[in-house]
C-alpha cells in the first residue's frame, strides 16, 4: 500500500479513535495496542500511531512484560519512537509494576455510630464554627470518601441537597452517613437538622443509596440518629 493511501488516525470512526474510545467506552474496552497507542501519540508518515504500537507489541510477542523489559535505547530503535516517546513508555511500564507491589488502601469500616464519629472527628473536634461533612460507604460498610458539604458560623451552616448527592452519585456509594458539629456544646438536634435528615433519607432512597446515620458532635460527645431509632 502507498504510504500516502494508508489510514490516518483521524480517519478512524470517532468511537475507534484510542483516546476517544476510552472516554465512551471505558479504559477496559481498548486492546493493548491502543493502550499503548495513548501513551505514544503519534504515528509517521509511514504509519498510523495504532499501527506503529502494533508492531512494537508484535516485536515482544505482544507479551506486556517483555515490553517493560526494554530500555529507553532499545525502544528508540523503532521508526517513530524519539527519547520523549521511549520516556513515556518506560514510566508507564514502571508505574504498572509499582502498581502491582503495592498494598491496596485500608479503608475505614463503620458498623456503628462510634465508628462514624471517631471519623469525623480529627476534623470537626476544635472547630468554633459549623462544618458539615458526609461519608460515603460502600455495600461493605467501608468509607468511600469523607467529603466537606459547608461551612458556616457559630449557630449553624448551609446544607444542599444537591451538594450533599452529587459526590454520592459521583462515587456509586451505597450509603451515606451525614455529620456536623455544634460549637454551642449542645448536641441536640435543632429543627432544621431533623428537616435536613429526614429530606435526605428520603431523597437518597430514590437512588437507592441509604442514609445510615447523621451524627450532631461536639468534643468528646454526639448525638446519634440511627441510635435513637430516628432513621
């Protein structure tokens, strides 16, 4: 085929194209040879960037760990492959076996309301102000991510409930557990709280996510709504 004949990357149907497939379809869609097509860019006049990470795969027996075997020199041999290029590769190839020594993060279990406070509590203990936060637990109970909602002054704070449920869909979360603090040194819930919990049970419910505790703390004390039967 002439060179000038073959098939240009931006020729590629959209949902082929290896950057715009992932974004559409999701990372596990792409073969190994787009995968690496990202990492090196472009292609020459000769070849497509597919093309070009086809034959440096096919050149290793298509084999990953043979890949990471080569040196930046090694893979500088390849028509199209430059140090930039080569450098890439490498540290991704690093970065992957780093990836697999690493120790998955240990993330916080909660099975009760004192294993909710002892979360928020490093953050909210001191504060002279309100702060509402919320955690976000998985269907195991373990935390997500622990996400700050408002800040407010020393009689209370701001709670949207489109704030409170965009990181909950963000994350597919299974439950959330909601948590302020109350400067006053009173950790009864006020009206408004009991208005704030009962929304959002009821808004969560309608994604399918449970709200499985709100938390009203202050220093060493806090008052639990799933203890008392209120959620």
């Amino acid at each position: 085929m002439d060179p000038a004949e073959r098939l240009r990357i931006k020729d590629f149907a959209l949902e082929d194209r290896p950057r715009e497939k992932l974004l559409l379809k999701g990372v596990g869609s792409l073969s190994d040879a787009e995968l690496l097509a990202i990492l090196v860019s472009s292609g020459t006049p000769q070849e497509t960037v597919l093309q070009l990470s086809q034959r440096i795969l096919s050149s290793v027996s298509n084999n990953l760990s043979e890949l990471g075997k080569l040196s930046v020199k090694e893979l500088m041999e390849f028509n199209g492959i430059g140090i930039a290029k080569a450098v890439t590769i490498t540290a991704a190839m690093e970065l992957a076996r780093r990836k697999s020594v690493s120790q998955p993060v240990e993330r916080n279990l909660i099975q009760c309301s004192r294993d909710a406070y002892r979360i928020f509590y490093p953050v909210l203990c001191d504060l002279q102000h309100e702060e509402l936060w919320i955690a976000l637990t998985n269907a195991a109970g373990k935390v997500i991510e622990k996400v700050k909602i408002s800040q407010g002054g020393t009689a209370g704070t701001a709670a949207d409930m489109r704030q409170i449920l965009k990181p909950a869909v963000h994350t597919l979360c299974s439950g959330i557990i909601l948590c302020h603090n109350h400067p006053s040194g009173n950790v009864q819930p006020s009206p408004e709280d009991d208005m704030l919990t009962s929304n959002l049970a009821k808004a969560a419910k309608l994604m399918n996510v449970k709200l499985l505790d709100h938390i009203v703390m202050y220093d060493e004390t806090y008052y639990s709504y799933a203890d008392e039967g209120r959620i």
